[in-house]
C-alpha cells in the first residue's frame, strides 16, 4: 500500500504539551485579544446582515444554534460559510471545514480562496497566516492529488474553553469592542485515496470567530489548542 499523504494536522501544539500547559498559552493568546480590542476600536465592514443579532444569555455568551454550510462555486469542495451569527455554531461548521479538502476536483489556489472567504474582513483582527498555513505546500498537494486524496469530517461538539469563559467574566466588556470568541471543537477526520486506501483519526482545533452583533460569524484564527 502507498504511504498515506495528509494534510498536516490542524493543532500547532503537540501532544506532548500538558493541559495545563495548553490552557496557560490559550489564556495568554485570549487575553492579548481582549486587550487589543480594548485599545482599537474597529468599525465592521462586512455588511452581512442575514440574521438577527445572537442572543446572549446569562454569561454573556450566546446561545447555540445550527446550520450546514453549502458548497460554493469557483472554490471546488471547499464550503461557502455559513449565515450563522453564533459562535459555537459558527466555530463547527468552521472546523468541519479545515478538516475537508478534496483534491480530486479542488486545486490548491482553489482551497485557498474557499478558505479565504470565512475570515473577517477586519485586517486588525485576522491572522490569516494561521488558517492559510495548514495547507500543505504546493509539490505535496500535487502529490495528493496524483493520490486521489480527499476527507471528509464530523464535528462530535464545540465549546467555549474554560479559560476563554475566566477572562470574559474577569472583564465583560472588552469583549464587545472585537466580540471574538474562543471555541474549542472535536471531532473526527475521514481521509481516503486510490486503491481503497483510508483511514480516520479524532481531529480537535481552537478557533478564534468573530461575531458582532447584527451580523454573521466570520473565522479571526487558529488559536492554541485544548480540550477543556
């Protein structure tokens, strides 16, 4: 059987880092974000007023809805986003997202700009290097593709991590000057190429989403990695 080429996995932290190791680094990447919306006031552009403002509940964190995204055209495989103004919705469909690629009919400018039309449009806020860099270099994707490589994934649950939940109720109102949120997803990831060759492995990613009110969830970036 032919050695197996994947995309890389999503997480830039190894499993050998601990959780409290983890939750250190996402509170310190957490907090850099809610002090720099506290410093920079950035007016939304985006325009997307499909669907009414989500509503918070008690923590100030809003309540969770579902919608499945839909492929769109010029993108290959690569999913339109979602009009979903939820973050934990939003962070799903996300992270189902990154974990789907189909090179049989997606080339990789191609999954670069379906890729591309998640991110805020907020240059102050978007750290597209960290989503653009989970995919692979251009001679591995090619040989991917002679592979006939593709995945598919399923989201098991999406949460907001502890220490994201600590920082917002240390300072509740930094988070309406960016209203990012820090969503912690697991799930699993099918890949399959030529010959009837496949596997599955459980997939987990921190993402970062924005959502301001009256508008739709975009992706801001990769965040550190945890599961609690």
């Amino acid at each position: 059987m032919k050695k197996r080429l994947r995309l890389p996995a999503l997480s830039p932290l190894g499993t050998s880092w601990s959780a409290k190791g983890r939750i250190a680094v996402l509170a310190a990447t957490v907090v850099a974000l809610l002090v720099l919306a506290g410093i920079v006031a950035v007016v939304t552009g985006n325009g997307n007023n499909h669907r009414a403002p989500a509503t918070p509940d008690s923590t100030g964190i809003p309540s969770a809805t579902e919608a499945a995204p839909e492929p769109s055209s010029g993108s290959g495989s690569v999913p339109k986003p979602p009009q979903i103004a939820e973050p934990v919705a939003y962070a799903n469909a996300a992270a189902q997202m990154l974990w789907s690629y189909d090179t049989r009919n997606t080339s990789r400018d191609q999954q670069f700009a379906g890729m591309r039309a998640w991110m805020t449009t907020e240059t102050t806020y978007a750290d597209w290097a960290s989503v653009s860099g989970q995919v692979p270099d251009p001679v591995l994707w090619s040989r991917m593709a002679d592979q006939d490589q593709h995945a598919t994934a399923s989201v098991t649950e999406g949460h907001y991590p502890s220490a994201f939940k600590q920082a917002l109720a240390d300072d509740p109102p930094a988070i309406t000057q960016a209203y990012i949120y820090v969503v912690t997803v697991n799930g699993k990831q099918q890949i399959a190429w030529k010959k009837g060759g496949g596997g599955a492995e459980e997939r987990a990613v921190t993402l970062a989403v924005q959502c301001r009110p009256s508008h739709d969830c975009t992706l801001a970036a990769i965040a550190p990695n945890v599961t609690q």
